[in-house]
C-alpha cells in the first residue's frame, strides 16, 4: 500500500472546505455554508479513505464531489456572494485537479483497482 501525497492534500482541502464560512465570512448565507460543509465533511472522508487503503474510486468520488462543488453557486443561487462563490470554485478546480492526478500518477490508484 502506497500513500500519496495527493490524499494528504485532499484532506486538508476537505477540512479548509469545512472551515470556510467561518474564515471567509459566510456562514450567515445558508446555502453557501450547508454545502461547504456538506461537502467538506465528503471530501474529507473520502480522502482519508484514500490514506488507507487507494483505490481509483475513491479519486472518482473526490471528482464528482469537486465537480457538485463547481456548480453548487449557480445551482443554489449564491453566485452574488462572492467570497463563497470563489471559493466554492477554488477549491473546487484544487479538489479536482488532486483528485486527476491522483488517477494519472503511474502506479498510483490504478494498483488498487485491480
């Protein structure tokens, strides 16, 4: 079993996610706090998941999950609020981006799919 760095990163993406209404500044918006949190709680999980034991799907998951958190401003109508919007969208291509490299590393969660 081989741990990637990528799952590492993931994770504190996940939790920085979770924090960020507080931090940023919009935990009084509803909608863009449920669902960083939400998905900061997913994103985290999966990741860790990842630490243990990585597989491709757990990368996949970690991308859809990215790809909800793209959209998630347009979807609950909280695009206005631009500190959660840009936010969202950061970490959102950071998650995403962890997560295809994740699958693209030769050796990497490809070994654990089979």
């Amino acid at each position: 079993m081989k741990q990637r760095w990528q799952d590492w990163a993931g994770l504190v993406l996940g939790v920085l996610l979770f924090i960020s209404p507080w931090v940023i500044g919009y935990s009084a918006v509803s909608a863009a706090a449920g669902t960083a949190w939400v998905l900061g709680v997913a994103t985290t999980v999966f990741f860790a998941i990842a630490l243990g034991k990585p597989q491709q799907w757990e990368e996949w998951v970690n991308l859809v999950l990215a790809i909800l958190l793209l959209i998630a401003p347009f979807v609950f109508g909280f695009v206005a609020v631009s500190g959660a919007a840009w936010t969202h969208w950061i970490l959102a291509i950071l998650i995403g981006g962890d997560a295809i490299w994740a699958l693209a590393e030769p050796g990497g969660s490809a070994q654990g799919a089979a």
